[in-house]
C-alpha cells in the first residue's frame, strides 16, 4: 500500500572505535571520530564526527553533534545529527532534535521539539 523504503538505520552500528563502559563517568567534552558506543555517563557535550550508540545503561546530560544516532538509554540535552536519530523502546530523550530522519519506536520516551 504504502511505497516504504528499507531502512538503514542499524547499518553503521555494527563495529565501534570506541567504547566507553558502563562503569565510565566522563565529565566534560567529548570530541572524536568514527563509531562509538556509550554505556557509561557523560555529562557535557558530545561531538562525534560518524556514529553514536547510546547504550540502555547509559546516561548523556549534555548536547550531541554527530552523524547518527540511536539512544537507548537516557538523553537530557538537544541533539543535533546530520544523518538520522533512532528511539529505541527503552530509550528516553529530554530536549530537542534536528534531524534528517527521526525514528521512535514503540514505547519510547520522548520530551522537546523535532525539526
């Protein structure tokens, strides 16, 4: 009925430069490049140039500028990304998002503007 394109949205979270664990407090700036996933705290701003995963145990008070991103932990803060941005259904995002495309899935939680 409806002509719905394949979404590619998992495609570039396969591998990941970096990983910040779950036991990682971060305060202050976060700058890098290339895929990372996030299931520790961060409590400033994050500028990824490529991929951001936000972990189900993981926490962000800050702003995020990346390429993509999916969260499925908790976000507070606005998130700007120039590809897309996905709510997972255990994911929660305070603040607002600019974004080619924007994905919330069933379940998830999601307080701010979108643009």
């Amino acid at each position: 009925m409806f002509n719905k394109k394949e979404s590619k949205v998992e495609a570039n979270f396969d591998k990941f430069d970096t990983l910040i664990g779950d036991n990682t407090i971060l305060e202050g700036n976060l700058t890098a490049k290339g895929s990372i996933r996030l299931d520790g705290e961060v409590k400033g701003i994050i500028n990824i140039e490529g991929h951001l995963l936000v972990g189900e145990k993981a926490s962000v008070i800050g702003d995020i500028n990346t390429n993509s991103l999916i969260v499925s932990g908790m976000v507070k803060g606005n998130i700007k990304a120039e590809s897309f941005v996905r709510i997972t259904a255990n994911g929660k995002v305070i603040g607002d998002i600019s974004s080619k495309t924007l994905v919330i899935d069933e379940d998830a939680f999601f307080e701010g503007n979108c643009k």
